[in-house]
C-alpha cells in the first residue's frame, strides 16, 4: 500500500530538504507535486484540497521562515498533516467494556468481513489474551458460515452455530447469551453484506446492532475499491454508529486513496489493516507509522516487532551457540536463516519498511525473492552428507544438484562461493571477535550475504 504515492513524495522531499530558504514560490511547486501524486493515488479531491489547505497555511507561517533548516521544517509539517489526515495519534484497540465486548463487522460483500473477523479473533486470542466466541449472521450464503467456522477452528477461537433458516438479529442475541453463559470476554458478529448498499442490507445490520448494543462497529472495506470504498463508507455511517474501519486487502493496493479519504469521509479512525490472506495478516493501524512509510522514512518500529513476532529465538540462540564454540556453519544452518526470513514475509516485507534512503539502489525485491526460492531449493536438493559438509561437492555433484533444483551449475557454484563467504566470517566470531567484525562492517552486511 501506498507503493507510488511513496515514491514520487519521497522525491519531492528530497527535492525540497537541501532548500535554505522557503518562499511561496517553491513552495507552491513542491505542493502541486504533492498535490497530483495524492490525485495519482485516488485520493477524494475534498481531501486532498483540505489537505494541501491546511500544509500551505502552515509551511508559509513563523515556524518555517524562522528555522534555520526550513527545508526539514516542511517535511515535519508534511508528516504532521498526514498523521491528522489518517486519524491523529490512537491509543490502540482497547477492550474495556465489562465482557463479554461485542464487535459488529459490517460492510459489502467481497471485503473480507469473513477472513477479517478470524484474523482479528487470532489477533485478540494471541496479543491480549482473550477467549473469542465467533458467529455468522449470513443467512443468505451458507458457505460463509461454513467458512467461518473452519477459520475459527483455524486460530483458536470457539464458534457458534447458525443456519439459513434463522433470523439473523436472532442469531446474534443468541450468541451474545452465550458468550455470557460461557465467559468469554469478546464476542466477533460477522455480517452479511450485498454487491451494492440496499434498504434491505442496512435494515438488517440495524436489526442486529439493536439485538446485541455493540461496543465495536467497524465497517470493514476492501483497500482497492478506491472511490466505491467512500460511497459504501457514507452509507453505512449513517445507517451505523460505526466505531472504526477496518482496510482490508491493502497489500494489494499499490495507490492507497482509501485509506486517507475514508478517514476523513467518515470521520472515523481506522483501527485495523489487513496486509494478506493468512490469519494472522492483520496489523493495528498506527497513523504515525504510515505517515513515516509513506515520506520515505520507513517503518523500523513494524520492522522489530516483526523480527521479535517471527524469528525462532531458541534457533538463533543455538546457532549462537554452535559458532562460539568454533563448531562449523552448514547449509542445514543457512536454510534455516533463510527459512525465518520468508517467515517475516520475505525481503519484500522487511523492504517496504525500512527507510528509502537505506534501499535506494537495490534490486527488485521480487529478484530477491526468487533469489531466496532458488537459494532454498538448491539446499534442498542437497543430500545429508552435502550439507554437513559442503567440501564433498565436487563437479558432479554440482550438475545433480542444479538438474534436481531446476537451476543452472552457476546458481550452484553462486551459492557455494556466498556460502564459503559466510562461513569464514562465521569463523571469525570465534574468541570474541564479533565486536572487531562489526565495527569493520560500519552496519552493512558481511561479505557473500545474499543481498536484496
């Protein structure tokens, strides 16, 4: 999400850093720049007038024609109004209602409401700690009942039971008595959505919103629907007290217009993005974080909590272990490095969230994700002896090597060099060398490390 919108402002602040000076003529360059790659990136033109409005009025005020880097300056402000436009700083999704906390998901079908209400039962079940009940009030598709119940299954979460043969406002009340009875502390209502907003869809959320009193009203809406995602976002703002929004499929949306109009359609912050297809594909929206990602300064915070989240610590513990004591670095131990790294999503993943300056000249992230496919397969066509001890493989065994891995002797001969690399820097963290070695990197990466 916000791909392109990410680039060219990256650019334009660039651009405009190195300025000594901030006057209303390069100003009103710059904001035209800002201004078309918000249009480029379907951004509601309200929005964007207001937006660019309220950066004017700041950037040619005292705090900039005083600085002694006004250039920087700008970019704060910059920052500043993206964070406003996107809901200002939240506090997080808190549950401190008396349970059981009922949340009400309701949008248009095809949103996701299904996936994202498992996804955000795992997130509730592993991050705080709850006891999730599940239910499904869309009697008109079976199939998603089914659905749901199977993904419930999927992370943890207990499942009421429903048929088409019910009332859907019934179902929820009766869910709601049960997640009473069984003390559970949230309770996740997914609704039934249509192709288009009708009289009959809103009747019904009304129906079960009034059957239960939720806490949570979070309309859930597909991050590529662009401008359609607005017209939907009104109409059920004014059918529901929504609470929040939830942006689903962003990593698919190269553009991400949606997310910063229908903040400011609704009035409503979003609470939830949902980054893919798995179950645990859904990460709190933090305003300030985005705002950063979007200027070209990266997300390292995201970046941490998603090492700490996906690496095996006991695993890299053991290796730790294994390389103090001099005892050797094999291909079983550099799959596994590469196998946690696809685990935190690829070099895609940890890419998008590192700031721009960092990756400026890097390949393709898609190269680099092949580049680790190919890397894995090729150890994989190795057999047990080869990767205890890469010295055995000799031509012969190369050409095997690459026919069972569908690569070319070179991509062999590739790896084999990387991994030789590798292994003497290994050896030098033997007999607390590991400071000398870093201190010579200056933070880059060692010698023969497969680079992005």
């Amino acid at each position: 999400m916000f791909e392109n919108l990410s680039q060219k402002l990256s650019r334009t602040v660039q651009n405009l850093t190195g300025k000594g000076r901030i006057t209303e003529e390069n100003i009103g360059e710059t904001l035209r720049e800002v201004r078309m790659a918000l249009l480029e990136a379907d951004v509601a033109l309200p929005v964007v007038k207001s937006f660019i409005d309220a950066v004017r009025e700041k950037a040619l005020g005292a705090e900039v024609a005083t600085s002694l880097k006004p250039g920087q300056v700008f970019v704060s402000i910059l920052n500043r109004e993206l964070v406003a436009l996107m809901g200002g700083a939240r506090a997080g999704f808190e549950l401190r209602a008396q349970p059981p906390y009922v949340i009400l998901l309701a949008g248009l079908q095809g949103a996701g409401k299904t996936t994202t209400a498992a996804k955000l039962a795992r997130w509730l079940i592993e991050t705080q700690k709850k006891r999730v009940l599940l239910v499904s009030t869309d009697v008109r598709r079976p199939a998603a009942i089914l659905q749901l119940q199977r993904l419930s299954e999927q992370v943890g979460a207990d499942f009421m039971p429903s048929d088409a043969a019910q009332n859907p406002a019934d179902i929820a009340a009766n869910a709601l008595e049960r997640a009473r009875s069984g003390v559970f502390d949230v309770l996740i209502i997914d609704t039934a959505g249509r192709l288009h907003v009708d009289a009959a869809l809103m009747d019904e959320v009304q129906q079960i919103e009034r059957a239960v009193a939720s806490h949570e009203r979070l309309f859930v809406v597909d991050a590529m629907a662009g401008q359609d995602a607005l017209n939907s976002a009104r109409a059920f703002g004014e059918a529901l007290d929504l609470t929040g929004i939830i942006l689903t499929k962003a990593d698919g949306d190269s553009r991400g217009g949606a997310a910063l109009s229908v903040r400011h359609v609704t009035g409503k912050p979003i609470v939830f993005v949902g980054v893919g297809e798995k179950t645990d594909a859904l990460q709190p929206f933090d305003p300030e974080r985005m705002a950063g990602r979007i200027l070209g300064m990266g997300d390292v915070v995201a970046l941490v909590e998603q090492v700490q989240g996906k690496v095996d610590a006991a695993e890299a513990e053991r290796l730790a272990r294994k390389v103090a004591k001099g005892q050797g670095f094999d291909f079983y131990d550099l799959r596994g490095q590469l196998e946690q790294l696809q685990k935190m999503g690829g070099l895609g993943a940890l890419i998008d969230k590192l700031p721009a300056h960092m990756v400026r000249g890097a390949a393709p992230t898609d190269q680099g994700e092949r580049e680790l496919r190919r890397q894995i397969a090729i150890i994989n066509s190795m057999t047990h002896r080869e990767r205890r001890r890469p010295e055995v493989i000799d031509g012969s065994r190369r050409r095997r090597i690459a026919a069972g891995s569908g690569v070319q002797v070179q991509d062999v001969n590739r790896l084999l060099k990387q991994f030789a690399d590798m292994q003497r820097m290994m050896k030098s963290m033997k007999g607390g060398k590991l400071k000398r070695m870093l201190g010579a990197f200056k933070g880059g990466m060692p010698p023969g490390f497969p680079r992005p």
